[in-house]
C-alpha cells in the first residue's frame, strides 16, 4: 500500500487560501489529509468531501481548460483532425453529466466526482444561471478556436512546444514550488506562456502568478527574464496581455514567496514533520466571507 506524506510545498493557490481565511487553509491542507481513507475518521472524511467542492463558475473555468489542453494535447500527437464543435459538444456532455451526478450528491460516495458548493449548500440557482454557465464554456471556447494562438498552435513545430498543462514544480530556499502552466511554447529566443483566463478582467491581480511563472521560466529552461513573455488571454472578450517579465518583478516574488511560506510554517506545531493543531489557525475577521466557504458546515465557528 503507498503511503503519503504531507509535505510543505508552495503555490499561488495555497498562498490564497491561507490569505483568505487561516482556518480555510487549514481545512485545505490539513484537516483534509488522509479523508480519502477507509480509517480516517468521520470528520477528516468530511472535510476532504467538502475540499473538492467547487462552484458553477470554478467549474466553467476547469471545463474549458480541460478541453482546450485535451485539443492542444491532440494536436501535439497528431491523433486525429480536430472538429471544434465536436469539442465543445463533448465538453457539454460532460458538465450535464457532472451536474446530475452533483444534484443527486453523487460527491459524498465519490469525493473525486464533481460536486457543487451550490448543491450541498442549497443555494437557489435557477436554471437559467446553470444555462449561463454552460453558454459561457461556449463563448470562451469559441474564442479559443477563432484566435490567433490557436492557428499558431496548430503550426507549431515540434521543436517548440515546451508544456501544456502539466504540473511542475522548482526547488526554492529548501521547498517546492508548484506551477501549472496552461501552454507555453519556445519563440525565437523567447518562452511564451498563455494564461487562459475565464472570470472577469482583473489587471494587475495576477502579477504574483505570473512572476511565479516567470520564475519557473528562468529556472527551467535557463533564459533571462526578459525573454519570457506571459499572455493572459481572456476568453470571454477575447482581451489579451501581454508582459515581458522584468528582474525587479522576479526580485519583488522571491520576497513574496519567502514571507508567504514564513507565514504559513509560524503557524506549524513541527516544521520539519510539517504538522499543525487546527485552534492555531484563525478564523477570517469577515464573517460575510464564511457564506461562500467550502467548510461552513463543519466550521467550529459557526458549528460550536
Ligand atoms: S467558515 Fe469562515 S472562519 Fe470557517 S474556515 Fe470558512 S471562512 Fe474560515
């Protein structure tokens, strides 16, 4: 039987939640580990149940990555011509499946399968918001296959295609850093890595991912910062950025990363076991923002 450890690593994902809410990310990286266990206990069953919850716009958001790195992983192998709306078809196929396996909270029996913040907390969503959601999965991907990137895509040597999609990680002061790049490619003398992007317009929010893109870059495929070129591409206006990454930008995330992971291991009982006691992780100071928590439910705030 393989037995896991829990390791202290770093992402951006894991630096929002402990931003967001200590006790969340307690929940997210502690309070859940080992749920998926016949003999873990009936509480850490439920917190690692209640991890995988997502909302209808989390999930909008993972469907059209899904299908757009199964396109690009289809071309890189040349499986077979690739028929847009064929995609989009099978990607609707599968979020209808996915919403009925939800609706009847297929998550509790199957804690990897989709299930919906929205289902298990009973909000009203009306039919017409999940038709959104789906219409939405369409324009974006519509985007994707009338863009430019596409087309360049469907051209691109061999040669030049460095990841899509894929989790990695670099060692830095000590710990890994995880980064999940959605494609980047080789251009010339640079590396150009696309961000699709599926909520709102946020300039500048995504400076912190980005640097740590970057990062990975320079490290990875040994370049300066200035050939690495990141393009956040909104599907849903077809907006694009584009940044050429700057040393003082990489200066300014090395910092960020270095207070980020001291933040998080102050609050471990054994750094190097990498274990913590739940009561040290405090609650958010906004209780408005435990309506839309994964862990309301089991929450000694709100459950004590
Ligand atoms: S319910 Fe509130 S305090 Fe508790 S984990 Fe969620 S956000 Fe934090």
């Amino acid at each position: 039987m393989t037995t896991y450890t829990n390791r202290f690593t770093w992402s951006k994902s894991r630096d929002d939640s402990f931003r967001k809410c200590p006790r969340m990310y307690y929940f997210q990286y502690y309070g859940s580990w080992g749920g998926w266990s016949e003999d873990a206990d009936e509480r850490t069953k439920k917190i690692y149940v209640l991890k995988q919850l997502q909302t209808r716009q989390m999930w909008a958001g993972k469907k059209v990555h899904e299908c757009i790195k199964n396109v690009i992983e289809k071309i890189r192998h040349n499986t077979k011509t690739i028929s847009a709306q064929e995609s989009i078809e099978q990607t609707l196929a599968l979020m209808r499946k996915e919403f009925l396996n939800s609706k009847k909270e297929g998550y509790w029996t199957e804690p990897k399968s989709c299930g919906f913040f929205e289902h298990e907390y009973k909000l009203p969503v009306p039919d017409s918001e999940w038709k959104n959601t789906a219409d939405h999965v369409v324009t974006c991907l519509n985007t994707f296959f009338n863009s430019n990137i596409y087309r360049t895509i469907l051209q691109l040597p061999r040669e030049q295609w460095l990841e899509v999609e894929k989790l990695s990680s670099f060692p830095y002061s000590g710990i890994e850093v995880f980064v999940m790049l959605d494609f980047a490619f080789r251009e010339d003398q640079e590396i150009v890595i696309y961000d699709w992007k599926t909520g709102k317009e946020e300039p500048g929010n995504h400076k912190i991912q980005l640097a740590c893109y970057g990062l990975y870059a320079v490290k990875q495929w040994s370049v300066k910062p200035q050939q690495v070129k990141t393009v956040e591409f909104y599907l849903a206006s077809s907006n694009q950025r584009e940044h050429y990454l700057e040393e003082k930008e990489l200066h300014s995330f090395r910092q960020y990363l270095e207070e980020s992971v001291k933040n998080m291991k102050d609050l471990l009982d054994d750094e190097a076991a990498n274990t913590a006691s739940e009561e040290r992780f405090a609650f958010v100071n906004n209780e408005k923002f435990c309506q839309y928590c994964n862990y309301y439910k089991i929450c000694p705030r709100w459950t004590h």
